[in-house]
C-alpha cells in the first residue's frame, strides 16, 4: 500500500510526498508528480507508484512539514446513518426526526449530504470548528473514500465530520447548518492507494479526546460494521451527477460519545484507522 501526502516543502510550494516508512518520506517533485490528482486519475495508481524510483532520493523527516490536506479539487460529500449506532442516536436526539433516520437506514438509498469545497478542508495538526451558537458539538470519526472522475475507488482517508447535534436535532431542514460551517470538515493525515474493500472492511476506528491534558471521551467501532458496500455509497454520490477531478465520500460515524457529552474550546482529537493512521486536530470556537 501507498501513501500519498501533500505538504508544503523547503521552497515554500506545494508538493506532493509519498510515505517511505513510519516517519519519513520522499518529495515526488523530481519524479515528475506535482499533483495528486494526476495519480488517481492514472489508469493504474498503484503501478504508477510502483515504478516511482524512491533509493537514493533524499528522505524528509514528517513531522519537519507541514501536512497539508490531502484534497486538490475534490468536493467533499459524505454519507449518514451508515451504522446502526448513528441511527439510534439520532432518533434519540430529536423526537421530531426519528422516522426520517429510522427510514433512511433500512432504504434503499442512502443518505447523502455536501460536506465541503476543496478550499475549505482543513488538514491534521489544524484547528477544526465548533459553531459559536452550537450548544451540543462532536466530531465524528469516519472513513472516507477517494474516488477518481470514473468513479473507482481509488484510496482511502480519515475525515472528522464535525457536527452541531442540538442543530441537527432541532430540524432536519437545519442539517446544512449543523454539518457546514469554518473548519467542519477535517480531512487527512494522507491517501492510503491500493487496499481492497475487503480488507478495509477489517479496519478499526479510534478516537480518543482530550481536554487540559486528561482523556475525556474514547471510543472505538470497526469499518467492517457500514452497513453499505463502498460501490453502493459511491453508485448513488455519482449518480445524475459528474465529477471532473472525482470526488471524496466520507461513510458515516459509528462512533456518538454520550448525550452528556460536547466538545470545548482547545480539546484535541485524535482519530485513528488502521491501514491509514492518524488524524489530529485541535478546537476552536467559531
Ligand atoms: O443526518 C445526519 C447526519 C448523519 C451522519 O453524519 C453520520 O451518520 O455520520
Ligand atoms: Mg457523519
């Protein structure tokens, strides 16, 4: 497996790295790569990064750069009530919308909402939102697909959904201002290429929250429990609709701490999946 990371380099220009071991990688900016997109468009992604020569190439240090997300021209989309925990959740967050959430689960077609432009995605080690007029705020630590303009799937990321529950829970017309917002979609820390659905399927998903240095909220769920194939979530995001430089599907939280719970100012959040790594933002009011 591969993975894909953009960063700022020395020069001060946006590069694209490939993930060498544990904490270095390689700058592609002499291989001729200056764009992600350009890999994922590739006929083959993983056998472009096969013949990419990485011996003798000078190794950076990771956590010398700053990781940029990993998202070029991408919309970010991402699928709801995916796992049975999220439905019940919601459906005991708001009296007003349960048949809607208890609907959605078991129809045939699934939830899907816009998440963010490009341009808004913040990346790990960047502060995410919660909104100034939000009393109940949590993330929610989901996979998230990468799709090519041909609709395959062509790698994987974190993505923190960040969302208002008390505005969400008032109406479900209100979704939009739950969900979209500064710094509500975080996205990162790269793109895994070339792993199998079914071996994703085997994945865990970690988050683990801290406030002045003391763990407050974890929890943990396996991808393995979406309740959807990934082709059927990425079938229904690209239908009627086209993606010139493809798309980015985030699969839904299976992972809501308690009612009593909401985040704070300065919190850190760590989201983990295995087979891809860790995600890690700090928040801010907005
Ligand atoms: O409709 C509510 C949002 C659902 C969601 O974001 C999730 O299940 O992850
Ligand atoms: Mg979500």
């Amino acid at each position: 497996m591969f993975k894909l990371v953009r960063f700022t380099n020395p020069k001060g220009k946006v590069a694209v790295g490939l993930v060498v071991s544990e904490t270095e990688m390689i700058d592609l900016t002499d291989a001729g790569i200056t764009r992600m997109t350009s890999i994922l468009e590739s006929e083959d992604p993983v056998a472009r990064l096969r013949n990419v020569v990485t011996d003798g190439v000078d190794r950076i240090k990771i956590e010398s750069v700053h990781l940029l997300p990993p998202v070029e021209d991408q919309e970010v989309w991402a699928a709801g009530v995916t796992y049975l925990r999220s439905k019940k959740a919601r459906m005991e967050e708001s009296d007003f919308s349960a048949s809607a959430y208890d609907k959605v689960y078991d129809a045939p077609r699934p939830e899907i909402f816009f998440k963010s432009v490009p341009s808004r995605v913040v990346g790990t080690g960047d502060k995410v939102g919660i909104r100034m007029d939000a009393k109940w705020n949590v993330p929610e630590p989901e996979l998230a697909l990468v799709f090519n303009s041909r609709r395959d799937l062509v790698g994987y990321t974190i993505c923190n959904d960040m969302s208002s529950r008390d505005i969400e829970g008032e109406n479900l017309l209100y979704l939009p201002q739950a969900k979209v917002y500064d710094r509500s979609c975080a996205i990162g820390p790269w793109i895994v290429i070339g792993a199998q659905e079914e071996e994703a399927r085997k994945w865990e998903i970690n988050i683990s929250i801290s406030r002045n240095g003391r763990e407050v909220f974890t929890g943990s769920t396996s991808v393995g429990q979406i309740k959807r194939s990934f082709d059927e979530l990425g079938g229904y995001l690209f239908r009627s609709q086209t993606f010139l430089c493809g798309a980015i599907l985030s699969t839904g939280t299976g992972i809501v701490p308690g009612d009593d719970f909401t985040l704070a100012e300065n919190d850190r959040i760590k989201i983990t999946i295995g087979g891809i790594g860790t995600l890690e933002n700090t928040v801010i009011v907005v």
